[in-house]
C-alpha cells in the first residue's frame, strides 16, 4: 500500500473515497463534516437519511463506517465514521483505530483502490494531533485490505508536520 500525507481541503481530492468525520446522527455537522456535505450537496445527505431509516435508526456507532454517494465531489464515495471524542480518563483509541479499518473495510466492499482519510477526532472531538497521527498511521498499516492507496489529508501546516514526523 502507497502511503502518502497531504496538506488541503479533502472535500477537493481525487480519491475513489473520501472519509468523512461524521457524527452518530449522520445529519451533518462542522468541520470536514460541514464541507463535505456543503461542496457534496443534498444527495449525500439524502442518503444518510435512508440510512438512518433503515439499517441505522438509532445513528452510526462510533468506530463504525458506512459509504454514500459524494455527490458533486470529485470523489466517487463518501464514507461516514464517527470518531470518539477525546477523554482523559478512559483509553478510546481502540474506537479511534477502528474508524481507519471499517472505513477500509467499506472501501473494500466498493471496490474502491484509493481512499484519502481527514485526521479523525482532532477537531470538535478534541484528540491531541500527535497522539492520532500514532493510532491513525498504525491502524492503516496494520489493516488487511485490497486498497493501494492511503492519503491523508491534512488540513493546516501543523497537523501535515506532526503526521509526517510521525511516518
Ligand atoms: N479537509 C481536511 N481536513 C479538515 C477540513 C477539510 N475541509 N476541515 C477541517 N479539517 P472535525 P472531529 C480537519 O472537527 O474532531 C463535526 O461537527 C480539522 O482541522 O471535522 O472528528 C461532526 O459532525 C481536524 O484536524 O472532526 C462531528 O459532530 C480534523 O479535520 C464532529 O465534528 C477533524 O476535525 C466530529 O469531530
């Protein structure tokens, strides 16, 4: 598997799928959540409200991934995850790891070769940069999966510079 680090917007990738840093509800939020849905337009969202009435009712658990449409994105799929938010008193990075193996895990079941990943949970959901570099890099390398390439897109200079000390 090709590994590689980006700095930019992921909404602007050519990847087969982009993931997104979703929320449970799958009804959309800030950050990469925001954009994707703001530049992907309404068919994305359309999609998740048919998952949230069928397979997904009570939301997406986190750690979990699912595919949609990416709707006017330069991608073809969007996958969904829900990265748990940072805590000091209780280990969640075995939910944070498996948000990079189920959303490659969804990947696999598209067909999808490449697939370019945000830095999950570092924003609103407050995980230490350094920290999910470590759990996001190790968790990729380690997964079984038929996809040949592995992008992360990192959104400013700091973020792209912790990641890369990292690989
Ligand atoms: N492209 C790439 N990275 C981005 C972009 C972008 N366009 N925008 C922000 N980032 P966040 P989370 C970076 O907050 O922490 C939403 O409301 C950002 O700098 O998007 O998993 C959801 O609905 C940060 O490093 O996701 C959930 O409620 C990283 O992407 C909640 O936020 C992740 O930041 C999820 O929080």
């Amino acid at each position: 598997m090709k590994l590689t680090l980006v700095q930019g917007d992921i909404t602007q990738q050519r990847a087969d799928a982009i993931v997104n840093a979703a929320n449970s509800s799958l009804m959309g939020g800030g950050g990469v959540d925001g954009a994707i849905h703001r530049r992907g337009g309404p068919e994305i969202l359309e999609e998740c409200r048919k998952l949230r009435a069928g397979q997904y009712g009570k939301g997406l658990p986190t750690g979990r991934a699912v595919a949609t449409t990416a709707g006017r994105l330069p991608a073809r799929w969007v996958i969904h995850t829900v990265g748990p938010v940072h805590s000091r008193s209780e280990d969640r990075s075995a939910l944070l790891a498996s948000c990079y193996t189920e959303s490659l895990r969804v990947a696999d079941t598209l067909g999808a070769a490449s697939v370019a990943f945000p830095a999950i949970s570092t924003g609103i959901y407050g995980w230490p940069m350094d920290d999910a570099a470590r759990i996001a890099l190790e968790a990729v390398r380690q997964a079984d999966t038929a996809v040949t390439e592995v992008r992360f897109v990192l959104f400013d200079a700091a973020a792209y510079a912790t990641f890369e000390a990292r690989l």
